[in-house]
C-alpha cells in the first residue's frame, strides 16, 4: 500500500481537536485558605451516612463488580416504579451522555442543544464525529420554538437539561411535551434531569412520564448530585428497550464500581437524607436569591442547587474580579466563560456557613457592607 497520502503520525479523528476538554470547578483556594467549594454543585449535607457505611463495608477489591448492575437497576426501579431492565447505569452520567452521542449520531448527523446547554452536550456530539447545533435561548431559558426550528433532516439527538446548568431554570412538562410532539419520530430527545430531584414546582416532569409514553425519549440521571455520590461517579438512565440496548452494547463491560453499585444503593433507599437535602436547599435558595438580588446583583431564577448571578461591567465590580475576590477568602464559584457568559458566575448553594460568607463577602467586594452584610433576614 502507498503511504504518498498518508499522515507521518496518528491523527484523531475530525471534531477531536475541535473539542476544548470540561474543565471542572475549582477546588482549591491557595495554602492555608479554608475552602467553600461552590463550584460544582455537589450536596452541602454530604452522601447519606447509609451509602458511606455500604461505601465502606466492601473490601473484596479483587472482584470485578456485577458489569450489568443489576441490584442497583432494581433498586432504581422500586424507587421509581420502573422495570429494571430499561435501566441502564454508567460512570456518571457523563458517560451515559456520551454514549448517546455515539450511538445515535455519527458523521454527517446533527445533535441539537440549547445556548446555554450543558458542556458535555458539544463535547460528546463532537466526539462521535457528529455536528453540534445550537438552538438560541430566550432570558435563560432554552426555546422549544428556537430548538424545533433548528431541526432538519441530519438532526438525530436533542440533548435538553431539566433544568439547565448553568442557568438553573427548566421549562415545564406542557413544554417539553411540546418538543417531544413536534421532534421527527426518529430523533431521540435525551433528557438531562440530573437535578430534578431539587425541583419543587407542580408543572415540572422529569422526563419518566413522557419515556414512558413515548418511544424516542431518554431520561438521565445522576447519583453526583442529590446524592452526594460525586467522587463515586454514578448515573443512570431510563428508555425504550431499544434504546438502552444500544446503550448497553457500547458501553464499558464493568462501567460501575462496585463501591459505587453499594453506595448508590443504600443513597437511593435513604429517603430521609434526599428529604433533608431538598428542605436545606428550599430553605437557602430563596434566601441566597434574596440578599444577592439586594446587593444589586441580577440572579437568574433557579429551581435548582444553583445559582446564576450576573455581575455589572463596571471596573471593580465584574464577574472576573468578583471571582478573584472570593477566590481569596476560600469562597470558590464557577466562571461561565465557557458557557458565553463571561458576566456571569455559578454558586452552589452551600451550607449555612458558606451562604452566610458569600454574601458578606459579595457586600464587601460591592462596597455594600454597612448596608446588608450579615442581616441574618430570612432562613
Ligand atoms: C446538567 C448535567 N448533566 C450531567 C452532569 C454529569 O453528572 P455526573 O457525570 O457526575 O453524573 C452534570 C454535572 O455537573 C450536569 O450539570
């Protein structure tokens, strides 16, 4: 064979090196700063003592764990009344998201997201070869109208967060039901509801319902998130039987750990913990909404464990220094540059402590300490 038109090295494949790799929240502040991370959305109560003590009860580590999660997809399934074997788990959603790309879109197909769509969404659709399209989003809110315009006849997967991050707010079920009803019957709409645990309004849906009823409908889930399981890395997902089979055959023989199969088992029974979480998180939202929107500050509305607040150009008071400034009192939120937002900075909702430093901090970085730091008002 002649190798006149051949590279002289390895080359990836076309999309690879357009790809800039997720860069996750930062999680430390420099020697000897007592560090708040509010930067990645994890659960400010910890995992459930419940998932730490079966975490920590597994000690045949020469074991390869069970490759099809069995007991886990049963245990999602009592919890969510589903049938099991249109369960499937991952390393995180992550990967689940990934493995969607691969296995509905290649070369020449479209994947739609929305503006502010999760990271992974471009990453994952340029990693199967596949083209990213993106749909415009209207006040933060992804756009069903903008999102079914963008379709056209190459598009095979719609990834949509419910909600979003980074923006936290969610469209209603009406809505997605409208999207699902006017995608083509062969586009898979992937539905994101890694935070919908946190969601407390009558007209949201996870996403259970519409798979249920529909046949090109995904929902994915995490165990990062409300679960506190983060640094075990475990996500599901729910579809047709179709479709997690197709999951199934790509996916990575082993691909939950078995700490990570004990620990999502026992966080998933432990309802209390998941209750606790969602009642520190309804009780701060509101508050840590409140006192930045005093400070000044534009907070887009959240129904989940985040915020987004958008900080003024003004030199001394934007985002970039903002970030600088709390940076140096351990207090670590999110820049969403990447996202297009560069006046803009993510929190998580943290515990009392950090909620409290947050907003004094803010108050100073904006010159309003007399006026509100440390009002103690509301939660
Ligand atoms: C919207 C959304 N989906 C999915 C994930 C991935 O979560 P994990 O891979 O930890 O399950 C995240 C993590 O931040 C997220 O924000």
């Amino acid at each position: 064979m002649s190798s006149a038109t051949l590279p002289s090295r390895p080359v990836p494949r076309p999309g690879v090196l357009a790809i800039e790799a997720y860069v996750p929240g930062k999680a430390s502040a420099g020697p000897g700063t007592r560090v708040f991370k509010l930067s990645a959305n994890e659960n400010p109560l910890g995992a459930s003592p419940k998932a730490l003590e079966a975490y920590r009860s597994l000690d045949a580590l020469e074991l390869y764990p069970d490759g099809s999660s069995l007991k886990l997809r049963e245990a999602i399934g009592a919890a969510y009344g589903l049938d099991p074997a249109r369960i499937v788990c991952g390393t995180g959603s992550d990967e689940l998201l990934m493995l969607t790309a691969l296995a509905f879109a290649g070369p020449g197909d479209e994947v739609l997201y929305s503006q502010y769509g999760f990271l992974v969404y471009r990453i994952a659709t340029l990693a199967a070869g596949a083209t990213p399209v993106v749909a415009p989003e209207t006040d933060h809110h992804s756009d069903v109208d903008a999102l079914l315009a963008a379709v056209t006849d190459r598009t095979r997967v719609v990834f949509l967060a419910n909600p979003n991050n980074p923006t936290g707010t969610y469209l209603p079920f009406d809505e997605i039901k409208r999207l699902q009803r006017g995608l083509p019957p062969n586009v898979l709409l992937a539905l994101d509801a890694a935070y919908a645990e946190y969601v407390r309004r009558n007209d949201y849906e996870s996403g259970i319902e519409l798979v249920a009823t529909t046949q090109n409908v995904l929902m994915l889930r995490t165990f990062s998130k409300i679960h506190g399981l983060a640094a075990l890395r475990v996500g599901w997902a729910y579809g047709s039987a179709e479709v997690i089979d197709a999951l199934n055959r790509i996916r990575g023989a082993f691909n939950v750990s078995a700490p990570g199969i004990a620990a999502a088992i026992a966080a998933i029974q432990d309802t209390g913990h998941t209750e606790a979480a969602v009642a520190h998180n309804e009780q701060w939202l509101p508050w840590l909404t409140h006192e930045l929107t005093a400070l000044g500050l534009t907070v887009t509305p959240s129904v989940t464990n985040f915020l987004l607040v958008h900080f003024p150009d003004a030199p001394g008071k934007t985002a970039k220094e903002a970030d600088a400034f709390l940076m140096q009192r351990g207090l670590i939120l999110r820049r969403v540059d990447s996202y297009g937002l560069p006046g803009a900075l993510r929190l998580t909702i943290g515990t009392e402590e950090a909620n409290r430093l947050l907003v004094a901090a803010l108050a100073e970085f904006l010159g309003k300490t007399g006026e509100r730091a440390g009002t103690g008002h509301g939660a």
